[in-house]
C-alpha cells in the first residue's frame, strides 16, 4: 500500500468535499488527468466553482445531486492517484468535508459578523491549500522531461494561489477585527470597481443588496490573484523562499499597487490626500497580507519527508 500516494487522495478528497472540482482541477493542472484537449476544461471548471459558490440560491452541498457529484469527482480523483483504495480513501474523505465544512460554515454565519461570501472565500483557502499539500512535487529543474517541468511549474503557481488565498483571508480577519473596534467604515472601493465593470461589461445595474457581497468579492478576487505572479516569481529553486523578505516585498508590493490603481480607476483619492492614520492602517493589513501568505508558501512548498 502506497502511504503517501494515500495520504495525497485524502487531501485530494477533502477539498473536493469543500469545492466538487478542486481535486481533478489539480490533477488537470498536473498533467495527470484530461489529456490536451480536455485538461482546460476541467482547470476552468475549477476556478468557475470558485465564483459560482458564492452565488445565492446554490444548493447545499450535501443536497443529493451536489453529494453525488463531489462522490463521483473524488473517487475519480482517488483511484487516477492510488487506485481502487484511493478512490474509496478520497470519496470517505471527501464526504466527511462535506458534512463537516456545512456545518461549520452554519456555525461561523450564525457567530462571526461577516457575510457568507467571506466564509466562504476563507472556505476556497482552505480547499485551495488542501489541493497544494496533496501535489507538492520536485521542483521543475529536476524533472525528466518537459510535460513533468510544466506540470512542476503548475503546482508552483497552485501553491502561490493558494497562499495569496491565506493571506487575504488574514488580512480580511485583521480588518474585521480592526473595524469591529473602532466602529470605522471598511472601503468599498473594490466593490465599485467591480461594478463598473459589472455595468460597463453586462450593461446591468448592480442592486444595493448585492454591493456588500460583490465588495467582499471583489476584494478576495484581487487579493487571491496576486498568488499567480508570487507563484511565477517562486517558481524555480528546490528551497521555498525565506518568509521575511517574501512577506515584505509582497505585502509593500501590493499596497503600492493599490495606491497606484485605485486613484487612477477613480474609486479613492489619490495617497497625498487620504489622511495618515488611514494610509498606515492600509499599510498594515497589506502586511498582514504579505507575511500570512509568505508563512503559508513555505509550509505548503516544504515537501513530505
């Protein structure tokens, strides 16, 4: 019985429990799963459910159609990576993820003063990083071939995504926390950027209902893809980087570029007319940003011994 080829299934099986494609996106990533034509699909279907999840009127995941397609999805998954054992490892594991993530997920709506899209971002963090653990692999130069250097590189940039998703859910909660304290407004820039694009792409309104969750979106959409440059910048080298230095440069990297953005998209005043006191809160959750994503890359590119 192959132990760590196990172990990665029921990783594979759990976050698929939390998001029906994550595993087989993965694998599709990999180049183990879709062949040429098809491996673009299932990447794609993977990151869609991310942004379809958080659409309201989704049903449960443990509904009988959801159930059976995060079943069939994992076992799939399972039995390309370990075989028959695998596929029963990854679909007991992933119906457990399930259960266990809905129910968690009602329990933190019902405590946590945040909206469902946030729980749920966390949520695809978490799924994200489950899928990093599962395929950390040799780095590209050591690979035999080119498919397994591209497939090497893809797990770089997958494990970039997935830290940047850890480090917004980080400086989402030193937010919260922040403004919980001091009563004070959070920014709705992103949210008015995404409807402009909402209303200049679609021609749509977006409804005052929708704007908290769509700001929410929008935030961790930008936050999240930042993880594919930090993922291409640390894609070769067998050791993962250091956390000082990676943390600094992403964190003061990312709010420069916001400062720079969002002046010129027209959704905030430019930095010389923003007060002090703001401009280093800002500062300071951009660096909660850069270190919880930094933390999260070294632990999810230090390879099982």
């Amino acid at each position: 019985m192959d132990l760590p080829a196990l172990r990665s299934t029921s990783l594979l099986g759990a976050s698929t429990g939390l998001r029906t494609f994550s595993g087989i996106g993965a694998l599709a990533l990999h180049g183990r799963l879709g062949g040429r034509r098809g491996r673009p699909a299932l990447i794609a279907a993977a990151a869609g459910e991310l942004a379809f999840d958080k659409v309201p009127g989704v049903p449960a995941r443990t509904h009988p159609s959801g159930l059976a397609a995060r079943l069939a999805s994992s076992a799939v998954t399972g039995h390309r990576v370990a075989g028959p054992a695998g596929a029963a490892v990854a679909a007991a594991t992933a119906a457990g993820s399930a259960f266990a993530g809905l129910r968690a997920r009602s329990i933190l709506g019902g405590r946590l003063p945040v909206s469902d899209p946030v729980i749920g971002a966390a949520e695809d963090a978490i799924a994200l990083c489950l899928v990093a653990l599962a395929t950390r692999d040799r780095p590209p130069e050591a690979a035999d071939d080119a498919a397994e250097a591209a497939a090497a590189r893809g797990g770089r940039i997958a494990a970039g995504v997935a830290a940047s998703a850890v480090g917004t859910a980080a400086m989402t909660a030193a937010q919260t926390a922040t403004y919980s304290l001091t009563a004070a407004q959070p920014s709705d820039a992103p949210g008015r950027v995404g409807r402009r694009l909402i209303e200049g792409v679609f021609g749509r309104k977006v409804r005052r209902r929708e704007r908290d969750a769509l700001n929410q979106a929008m935030h961790w959409l930008y936050g999240t893809s930042w993880g594919v440059a930090l993922g291409l910048a640390t894609v070769r080298g067998d050791e993962p980087p250091r956390i000082a230095p990676t943390g600094a440069v992403l964190g003061l990297g990312v709010w420069a570029a916001s400062l720079v953005e969002l002046p010129l998209l027209g959704v905030a005043p430019p930095v010389w007319r923003q007060s002090p006191g703001g401009v280093a809160a800002d500062l300071g959750f951009h660096l909660v940003y850069g270190y919880a994503a930094a933390v999260a890359l070294q632990r999810l590119r230090n390879r099982p011994d």
